[in-house]
C-alpha cells in the first residue's frame, strides 16, 4: 500500500492576507489622484494662502528725519480697511455692476436662443451652425479686444466711415453710456458660443418621447420651448448664469486692451486694474493683496448666495 503525503507549499507559494491586498487596492485611487492634488496644493492652495499672509503686511517707516528706513512689517488689517474704503476701487466695482447688468442678461438670452433654435427638428446645418457660433469663444480675449477696438476707432472704423458718409458723424464708441455696450458687445462676441454648447448640450439629453407627447396633445414648438425646454434646462441656465457672473467680476483684458485706445479708460477702470497697479506700478503688494482678497472673497460670497437662490427656485425648497 502506497501512502500519499501532502507537501505543504513553500511560502512564496502561500495566498497573501486578505488585509495586505485591500491595503493596496485602496491606495490606487490616491496614487491616481496624487499629481492632481499636487497641482492644486502647490498652484493654489499656497498662492492663495501667501496672498492672505502678505496682505496683512506692510511698509512702516522706522526711524525719524532723513536716516528713516521703509521696513516690512506686520500692519494687520489696515490694508482692508484701506482697499474697502479706497474711492478708486469702489468706483471700479459700481463700473462692473453697471457693465454686468448689460452683458449677462445679453450673453444668456442669445446663448438660450441659439440653443433652442438648434435644437428644433428639421434644422438645416446643425453642426455648421454650432461650430459657427462656437468659434468666436477660441479666439483668445486680448485678440477679440483688438479687433474690436480697431473697428471701434473713428479713424479705422467702417461704421463710422458709413455714418460720416450717411451724414450722420463719427459714432463715439469711447464715450457714456456708449463704452459700456462696446465692452458687453466683445463679451457677447465671444461668450455667447460657450454657454450656447452647454445649453445645448442638456437640451440634447431631454428624452424625446416628452416631445412627442407634447405634440400629440396640440402643442407647438414654440410653447414645447418655452414651456418644456426652458424649466428642464434651468439647471444649465444656473451654471452658465454663474460663470458669466465670476467672469464679470474678473473683467480685466477687454478695458486693460482698450485703454491705449482712449482716455475714457483710466488705470484703474475695474478693479483688478486697481489691483495690478497696485502691485506692479505702486509697489505696494499688501495692498494689492488684500484687494484680491476682497474680491474674491466677494466672489465667492455672492455666487453662493446666488447658487442657493437659483437652487431653491430650480429643484423646491426641500433642496
């Protein structure tokens, strides 16, 4: 009789724990997601920390008569104070608000229109027509300043080359009120394609059969569209609603391209043009910092208040 003997296997042979390999199954995701957080910490996360810190400093003169010295120190919250109460930078926010109130409901409502007509059956050259719109938006906006500002020249303008010729004079697009439509005018040029694409985008992800159903019961296209289309996108007009907002309130390349151009345009038209000169033109980093951080703590409050607002009047008070 022959008798078997099981050969216990060598270790290398053995099943790892259950523990060992659950412990590095769960660092995969953190491997992945670790240059990413590196970025956001070190281009960030610090920037905006040592914008906190330095806007709590400042130049003290120390020492009396013509041996004073400007030393670096800490000034607490004197920088605040001199930002919130600075005529310059309050008159460039009432600039913004002004401007704000002119591009917004502009860019919004033809982004929702060109959305909507896109998206009605039996369109011709769709995507041509997407594309088109959507164009303007990869032109960078220092270029789009440029060009417009050219065409707004007297001396360049075809305009005014057909209003002189009509009669009419030489149109100031420089001037008040007019400048600030010149502006909401670039804005709408190239913003209108980026928030028509997201628009669009979730009127293409509505299921058809509400359509459908909407027609079968009598309804036209255009109360499809403004009463179907237009509450099921809100959540997209929220978004983009929020983005024009931010974007607002950080206007600086289209008055900074088209100071050069006029007089209209001073240093310190908006406020992160205050803030620049500020730091560049002034040396006074403090300051500037402590702007920043009023503007984007502002920002930051007034988008939330806002997206809580909007949240409420999209998805019910229980939200």
């Amino acid at each position: 009789m022959t008798v078997t003997v099981a050969r216990t296997p060598p270790l290398t042979d053995r099943p790892k724990p259950a523990r060992r390999r659950s412990h590095r199954s769960s660092l995969v995701p953190w491997m992945f997601a670790a240059p990413a957080i590196l970025f956001f910490v070190v281009f960030l996360i610090i920037p905006i920390g040592y914008s906190i810190y330095l806007s709590f400093r400042g130049f003290r003169v120390e020492g009396g008569g013509a041996f004073g010295r400007r030393v670096e120190t800490w000034i607490g919250f004197d920088n605040y104070a001199a930002a919130l109460t600075d005529p310059e930078f309050v008159a460039g926010l009432g600039r913004v608000l002004i401007y704000g109130v002119i591009a917004i409901p502009s860019v919004l409502g033809l982004a929702l229109l060109f959305a909507l007509l896109l998206d009605t059956p039996r369109v011709r050259a769709r995507s041509f027509s997407r594309t088109a719109i959507f164009i303007p938006y990869a032109v960078p906006g220092v270029i789009a300043s440029l060009l417009w500002g050219f065409l707004y020249l007297p001396s360049t303008s075809p305009v005014n080359f057909i209003a002189r010729e009509l009669g009419a004079g030489p149109l100031d697009f420089f001037g008040y009120p007019a400048l600030y439509f010149s502006l909401a005018n670039i804005a709408l040029w190239s913003g209108v394609g980026f928030n028509m694409i997201i628009i669009y985008t979730s009127l293409r992800a509505i299921p058809s059969e509400i359509y459908e159903a909407a027609r079968i019961d009598g309804a036209n296209e255009l109360q499809i569209a403004w009463r179907i289309k237009v509450p099921l996108v809100s959540p997209a007009l929220v978004l983009t609603g929020l983005f024009s907002v931010i974007g607002t309130l950080q206007l600086y390349s289209e008055p900074a391209t088209l100071r050069p151009m006029t007089t209209t345009i001073s240093s310190t038209w908006v406020p992160l043009m205050k803030i620049y000169q500020e730091a560049f033109m002034n040396d006074n980093l403090g300051g500037a910092a402590a702007a920043s951080v009023v503007l984007a703590g502002g920002i930051l409050l007034f988008s939330l208040v806002l997206l809580r607002f909007f949240q409420r009047r999209t998805f019910g008070e229980n939200s």
